[in-house]
C-alpha cells in the first residue's frame, strides 16, 4: 500500500526519461481520456481529437456537461491569453493563480469545477497560494502546446516495485544502498562537509554528498552556524509547505469499472481503481471475485487535518455512496487514511526566492529535492530535474561534466505556427 498515488504527464520529459533509466518504464500505463464525475452524477471525458495542438482538447472541452456556456467561454479567452504568450503571459508576475483568473473575467463554475479541479491536484495547494506563473504553466504544457502532454501517467505497480531498478543501477556499479540508517548530522568543517553521523553514532565520509531530503529536515541536520551563514540554507525558512490525504477503501465485491476519474464539488478529488491497475500489469493477480481496492487522495487538505481518521472515512464513504451507486450494497471490509501534513513544498507566489540551486557554498555539497530551483512546483518531474541537475553540479565541480537535463516537449501544430512565443 503506498501512501498516496504517483502519477505523471506525457509533458513530464525527465521523469519519463528517469523510469527509462531504471527500467521502470513498462511499468507506467498512460490514459488518453480524462473522467470526471459532478454531483448530479454527470460523467465528462476530456479527450484528443484530430485537432492540432491547441485545439485537440476543444470539441470533448464544448461537450463536457459540468460547465455552463458562460463557464466555457470565459475559460476559451483565459486559455487563449495562456497560449498566446506560450504560457508566459506578462500580467501573471507575483499574484496568485485565483487573482490571475479574477483578471480575465472567470466565473465562478469555471474556478471551481475546472481551473481548482486540474491545479489543486497537479501542485497541492490553493489557487489562493499558488503562483500564477506555475499554474499557468501547467496548462500551457499539459493542456495546450504539445497532443499528448495532458495524458496521465499511472503506475500499475506498488512504488516499491516501480523503484527497485534504483537499488539495482547504483548495486550493479558498485554502490550500496542502506535501508533504517537515519542521519542525525550534517558534520561541517570550514567549507566543506566531512561526515554523516547516523543513529546508532556510526559516521560515514566520502569525498562528495547529496542532500535528498525534505528541506525542513535539512535544516535541522545542518549546524545551526553553517545555516546562518550561508544564505542558500537560511532562506528555506521561508519555504511553507502544503498537506496530501490519502484514503484507502477495500470492498468485498467490484464497485467502479473506470481505472480512475475526478470528483467535481467534492471532499474526495481523485479515486483510483486499484485493483484493475494492478490486474492489468499482472494479469494473473487477484480477481474481481477478491473484492476492490480503491485509494481516493486529497490534495491541499488542510481542512482534513484535525479530523479524525474516523471522520474522514465517512467523508470519504458518503461521498462514493453518490458517485459509485454499487457502493451501497457492498460491503466496506477495511478502511484507513494516511495524512501527510507537509507533503509538498508550498508554490506560493515569489517562492523561487527561496529555493536555493543545487549547488552549495559548501565545496562538497551539494542539493536535490523538488524544493530546489528546478523550474517546476512540488512535483515528480521537478523532483527528477533536480535530482539530474544535482548530478549535473557535482560532475562539473568534479572537471568532468555531463548533461543529464531532457528537454520539454516542444510545441507542436497550431501551437508551434500561431504562437512561437
């Protein structure tokens, strides 16, 4: 059981390019067709059409029954100021996302039931908190500019199993990963780094090292005088962070068909079908007649956090009773939620200022993690550009350079010809 669901885009060029690497790539199914469900138990598909780019979503967009005419047209102009800055528009510096919508005269159906609906789930957090820049973006990539970057990617396979190539890549050349070896301190002398110690007092040195932790652990590893004095540390303090629910619910029969769909005007944002992600990887798993696993997740959900657990399984249960009408005659045989209070890094507007590149004062040292300058928000593709671009800085620190960063995806048809940006 994983804590919450991984998934990525057709757009997300790195952590394609990673899974690739590790060989995990068979083990990501992508989806061509988006689904969403509202609470009059409306069912939309957002899909690609013969259109070029970035019109292919247009005729499934005109037919999606959430959204009012008024919606669609304020959404259509919004859309079209986003492509035709390349997804750069020059009115979006320093405000939020929910204050660049206001500016182009969205609606309140459209925040609601389509700009909160796609963001809150790509960057966790508020459109309030968000930066217009990063939430533009999203759409500019996934939606507008290339065919296939708003198609979901979703591992058919536990998170353990995906990433079992990483321990095989580093072991098959030599390296050696430790499991339950908690780091206590970051052991700094002038301007380098000369140790680990770990839980049990032990220490470890070697001749360079990456920081891959959240970067509120971090500053609690590190001295507190190399933090202050080193401005690249000291300014993570003002990096927030934003919460992530995870619900788990098994079933004692089948209660969805879809592999997946997004719930409008809901608690509840995403549901996945387990048990049919995994049965398609592994054809020979459990059958339908074992019952269902579904795991529902909640993106910027602060208002779960001083919920019980208990509370937000009946949440989360009357909500599916609505949307997934054989829930009400099956049984719910085992429920539980995991809540990550500081899940993401928070991409609240001006927070590049505070994240630091991957580079240190610190010769040695050196930063990853999707908190570090990467051009992206809180998300596995800017997890993965900083993990390459770490390894890119020590390589050249090092007098032997080497490029690891993939290039997005460029645009394509109408997109590439009308606006070049």
């Amino acid at each position: 059981m994983d804590n919450c669901q991984h998934v990525t885009l057709g757009c997300c060029t790195n952590l394609d390019d990673f899974y690739r690497r590790v060989g995990a790539a068979e083990k990501i199914r992508y989806y061509n067709r988006l689904f969403f469900v509202d609470t009059r138990g409306r069912r939309g598909v957002i899909e690609s059409s013969p259109l070029a780019p970035p019109f292919h979503l247009g005729p499934s967009f005109t037919l999606f029954p959430s959204l009012s005419w008024a919606d669609k047209f304020a959404i259509g102009r919004a859309m079209l100021a986003i492509a035709r800055s390349a997804g750069r528009p020059a009115d979006a510096d320093g405000i939020s996302m929910l204050e660049w919508l206001n500016k182009h005269g969205q609606t309140e159906g459209a925040i609601t039931r389509f700009w909160q609906v796609v963001l809150v789930s790509a960057l966790n957090e508020e459109l309030v908190r968000t930066d217009a820049g990063y939430g533009i973006e999203v759409f500019w990539k996934g939606f507008l500019s290339t065919r296939r970057g708003f198609e979901v990617g979703i591992p058919s396979v536990p998170l353990a199993e995906l990433y079992d190539g990483c321990r095989e890549a580093i072991t098959r050349r030599g390296g050696e990963v430790r499991t339950r070896a908690a780091i206590r301190e970051i052991r700094v002398a002038g301007d380098a780094v000369t140790s680990l110690r770990l839980d049990d007092v032990t220490e470890i040195t070697a001749d360079d090292f990456i920081a891959a932790v959240p970067q509120d652990t971090l500053l609690e590893l590190l001295p507190p005088e190399v933090v202050s004095r080193e401005p690249a540390f000291s300014v993570l303090r003002g990096v927030k962070s934003s919460p992530i629910t995870g619900v788990h619910f098994w079933y004692d029969r089948v209660v969805m068909s879809e592999p997946f769909f997004t719930l409008l005007d809901r608690t509840t944002q995403w549901i996945f079908n387990k048990s049919r992600l995994f049965r398609e990887h592994a054809p020979g798993g459990p059958a339908e007649s074992d019952g269902q696993y579904l795991q529902l997740v909640i993106s910027a959900s602060y208002g779960l956090l001083s919920l019980s657990r208990q509370e937000i399984i009946n949440i989360c249960q009357r909500e599916l009773l609505d949307v997934l009408p054989a829930t009400r005659a099956a049984r719910l045989v085992k429920a539980t939620v995991i809540k990550e209070a500081r899940a993401t890094f928070s991409p609240e507007p001006g927070c590049d200022c505070w994240r630091p590149p991957q580079r240190t004062a610190l010769k040695n040292f050196f930063l990853s993690g999707d908190w570090t300058a990467t051009g992206w928000p809180a998300t596995m593709e800017g997890a993965v550009r900083s993990g390459y671009l770490a390894a890119e800085a020590l390589l050249a620190a090092c007098g032997t350079p080497q490029n690891f960063l993939q290039r997005e995806l460029p645009p394509e048809g109408l997109a590439q010809l009308l606006f070049p940006g």
